[in-house]
C-alpha cells in the first residue's frame, strides 16, 4: 500500500510539473485527446491516479506477464 501510495504521488507531481510550461500543457491536452476523445482536467486525471488499486496492478501485470506470451530471442554463438 506505501508503495502504491508513493507512486500515485510521483506522478500526480510529474503531471504538475509537465504543466509548468505551455509545450507541457499542449502534449497533455493531445494525450488526454487521443486517450478519450476528449482533454480531461488534471483534477479528473488525479482522481483517475488515485481510483487505481492494488488488485488492478496485480490484474494487469498477470496479463502482461503471462508465460504462453513469453518468447525468447538467443543472438551470437549457441
């Protein structure tokens, strides 16, 4: 939970600081645009940050890292 908590704060702060210049602002608003057909205020992608949990992260990492998705690549001798 320390660890969840500590993340959601980092980048909640990375989102605050992308803001501090206008070139940050415009890649928000385009990603928020592309994502949802629509540019979300920060105070909605906060809550969004803060609604994740850790039964999603453990949903989403069994996903990814499923072993019949696995594939090995070997390069050079054998």
């Amino acid at each position: 939970d320390k660890e969840l908590q500590r993340a959601q704060n980092q980048i909640k702060s990375m989102l605050v600081f992308a803001l501090e210049n206008s070139r940050g602002k415009m890649i928000r608003m385009w990603n928020s645009y592309q994502l949802y057909g629509k540019v979300l205020t920060v105070e909605e992608i906060e809550e969004q940050i803060s609604k994740v949990t850790l039964e999603d992260i453990k949903k989403l990492a069994n996903r990814i890292f499923n072993e019949k998705d696995f594939s090995l690549t070997v390069l050079g001798e054998v």
